[in-house]
DNA sequence: CTTGACACTGAACATTTGTTCTGTTATTAT
DNA sequence: ATAATAACAGAACAAATGTTCAGTGTCAAG
C-alpha cells in the first residue's frame, strides 16, 4: 500500500533546500553524514534513503561510491535553477565584465589599455550580456570608455554613454570606429569608408555630412565600437 | 633563492583548467587524487602543494580535512569568473532577459505588453546585465522595443537599437518617456517636464529645441526608457 | 663547488565518507 | 486483528580521501 504519493515530502524539501544553501555557501556539496546533521536525520541510511528517492524523481543526480558525489538538478520549488555543473559553463559564457578604462573626450586622443591588463580592477568592469556581442571577438580584445561631453553627438552617442571597444588599428568599411584627427587635435566616432585613396567618415547621425580626409595617413584608428550602452537616469 | 615568480606555472593552470573541466561535466569537485591522475602528477603530497599554491594566491578556497573540499574562485585566464559559489544564487540576478515585444516607429503607437506576458517566449528576449537597470525597478515592469526608421534621432537614437523600457503612462519630471501625440500620430521619445501647466518635451540631443503642448491631454505616457543598447555593425 | 629553496616522490596513516545489513516502528488497507 | 509497505535506526565495514613525512633531484646564487 503506497503511503507516499507521487512528490516531495518534507523531508526531501527539507533536502533540497540544505543542498542549494549548503552549496551557496561552500561552492561542494554536502556529505550524508553533513545533510544528516541538518535536517535532524539520525541515520545515514536514512539520507541516504530519500537521496535515492531524489535521484529517481531527478532533483539530483548521484554518483556511486564517490564523496560528496550530489549534483543538484532542481530546486525545492521545481525552478528552473541553474545547476552548478552549468554555471561553470554557462556564467562566464554568458555574462562577461568589461574594464571600464576611462574616459572618451573630443580633444584627446581615448586611452587605450595596454595588452596585459595589469591595472584591471574587477570592481569597475561594464556588465554585458555575451549575447550582446560580436560572437567572434576575443573578450580580452573588449574595453568600455564613458563618454565625456557632447563631442560625439554625430555619432549618436551621448554624455555620459558607454562605449564598447574591440582594439584595432586597422579600419574596415562599414565598421564605426574610434579616430584620432591630428590634424584637428580631435577624437570622432565615425563610420569608416576608404575610397579612391581618401577616407570617408560617416556620422551616425544620417542628417549630417561626412568628413572628407584626402590625405588617409592623418588618420589614426584607436580602436572599433562594437556596442553603446545608454543608461538614462532623470537629472 | 625564489625560482618560482609571482604568477600561475603551467602547472598552477593544468590544475585550475581541470577543476573547471570537472566542476562543469559532474557538478561536484574532483577529489585530490583525481586531479592528480588528470594532470600527469603521480603524487598526492604533490597535488596537495600546488592546491595550498593556488589558495594562497585566491584561485580557490580549501576546507581541511574535507573530501573535495575545493571551491575554485576564478578561473585560470584570472578575474572573469563570478564567484563560483555565489553563482548558484547569483546568476538570474545578475543576467535578466527582458522579452522584446515589437518595434517602435514613430507614425503608430507602440506595443506595450499585457501584465501577465502569457506570450512570451524566452528565446526573444534580449539579455541584459542586471547592473545597467535601475535598480528598484521590477524585472517584469521591463520590455524591450527594437526602434524602426529615422524618426528618434531626436531622441539620440539610432535605427535598429534597443530601447529597454519601464511600463508606466505617469511621467516624472526629467524622465524621458515614450510619447504618443495625438495630433500628430507620432510616438516620440522626450525628456518630459510639466511646467506652469504645459508639458515641455526636451530632445535628448541638446542642440535641438523642445516640443511645448499647451494642452496636456494631448500628451499620452507610454512608457519610460530606462537602457538604451546600441550593437554596432557594419552594413 | 657549495648552499638553499623549490619541485617532486612514494609511502604511511588517520579521517572522512558511502553503502549495506539487520533490525524496529508507524501507518494504512483489508 | 492482520498484513504489507514505508519510514526509520544504528552499526559495521570497505573504500575513498586528505595530510604528513622522510626523503631525492634540480637549479640559480654566492
């Protein structure tokens, strides 16, 4: 006579729910013996016992003879909970810190961080979803600068804004980059066109003329836009 | 004399690649003499070496005389990797996927989703870091538009971005909103102020003039913009 | 050439840990 | 009242597992 209808009882809630806060707090999973201790179970086969139970309605996944060898599949509340064996994979590939590395200013030319990242302070980095992002690029090759003042209003982008940046120096058509003119002592996000031996710079902003350099080696690519990201707060 | 310098060994970035390789594949931690049997080091007094190495320097934490008691801290490229332990709770707080529910244009009113999302479906939704979204605002108060055509260059934005955007139809001064004007069957994206009983609507690009209604009514809230997200590509 | 520190070896040992076994108790259906 | 099953208990045991120890080998500095 089956006493116990299909689902979780207490006990096994009880379980579940020491299992996603023991691993929370420790980063391994719990011991019988530990799960035991927590949840006023006397008797490692009695853990044992409702693990296998857990097993079967695949809240967990269990290896044999191996210590501490749980995997959690599911919350207590059924959730769609990322495992721990997913969110190895899953967390750096999904959403990704960017150094913020300073500011882009019209009148200077935009910093560009050297190759080993050696300042890099993790407490200052952009949050972006890798979704966001070319697919291809190389996250080391990504920086974000704020955008300082209203210089780079033909590029659509305002104060305050962040740009991502993949480092280049080499421009290709189509691509938005970031240019130092020395003639002009200036920094521009432009649209890049190298045509007939000079260059054409596009803005973003369709109701404006380009720029029209004849002479291409006066133009010093700093790096290529790959995303702007505009948080609008109230003033 | 000090032969070993500040930084991982290839042997400090076998290891940290196998806890990775073995985190993400079983969801638990390998033990010592697995990692050893993976990494070509016969001796466990050796892996035990190099496991004190890599706490020392903040790749893992270690708990003593527990069976894979190893919670790995970042991973071997350094700094990228949430906090594996935290991620478990972390994740869906940290990358939020705000369903896209249609395009805004200027010459209709714009799609503004029913409370309950009963269509929704997740593969349409466009990740966001939760830390770019203001932070008392509810995730399900949030939706995406992808803008359609010239018509919010006013508004500093470009066609083909994304707008993220908070449902309310009040508007509090210096917010910038999502307007639609009846007497012109637009939708317009403004800075809002209600001053000495008209509305001013301010373009967010400082060298164009505001819209004034004398007549409030006519305006109608949308909705206000709280992310702008503009993903450069070329053409 | 000597010295000292790092890297490594293999074994021993203690502890941790999971599984199994032999039961008892509680509950429900007949 | 009885039977069957689920839930539970404690102990034993074997295997898994981490730590420690007494060494050896390598290499750069002095």
């Amino acid at each position: 006579m089956a006493r116990r209808r299909e689902g979780l009882s207490p006990r096994h809630k009880k379980i579940l729910t020491f299992l996603e806060t023991f691993l929370s707090e420790h980063g391994y999973p719990p011991s019988i013996r530990e799960i035991g201790d927590h949840t006023q179970i006397s008797s490692t086969s009695v853990v044992n016992y409702y693990l296998n139970q857990l097993e079967e309605m695949n809240y967990i996944e269990r290896e044999s003879n191996v210590s501490r060898g749980i995997n959690l599949l599911k919350t207590s509340s059924g959730g769609l909970l990322q495992n721990l064996k997913t969110s190895v994979n899953n967390l750096s590939e999904q959403l990704v810190s960017v150094p913020l590395v300073g500011n882009i200013v019209a009148g200077e030319p935009m910093p560009v961080p050297a190759s080993d990242f050696s300042y890099y302070d993790p407490d200052s980095g952009i949050d972006v979803a890798r979704s966001l992002l070319p697919a291809g690029d190389r996250l080391e090759d990504l920086y974000a600068l704020r955008v300082h003042g209203d210089s780079m209003i033909d590029a659509m982008v305002n104060d305050g804004d962040i740009v991502v940046m993949k480092k280049t120096n080499q421009a290709h058509n189509g691509e938005m980059v970031a240019i130092w003119l020395n003639d002009r002592d200036e920094t521009t996000l432009k649209y890049f066109y190298l045509e007939n031996g000079h260059v054409r710079l596009q803005p973003a902003n369709p109701t404006m003329k380009p720029i029209i350099i004849n002479d291409p080696s006066i133009v010093e690519v700093q790096g290529k836009v790959v995303l702007v990201i505009r948080q609008i707060s109230h003033d």
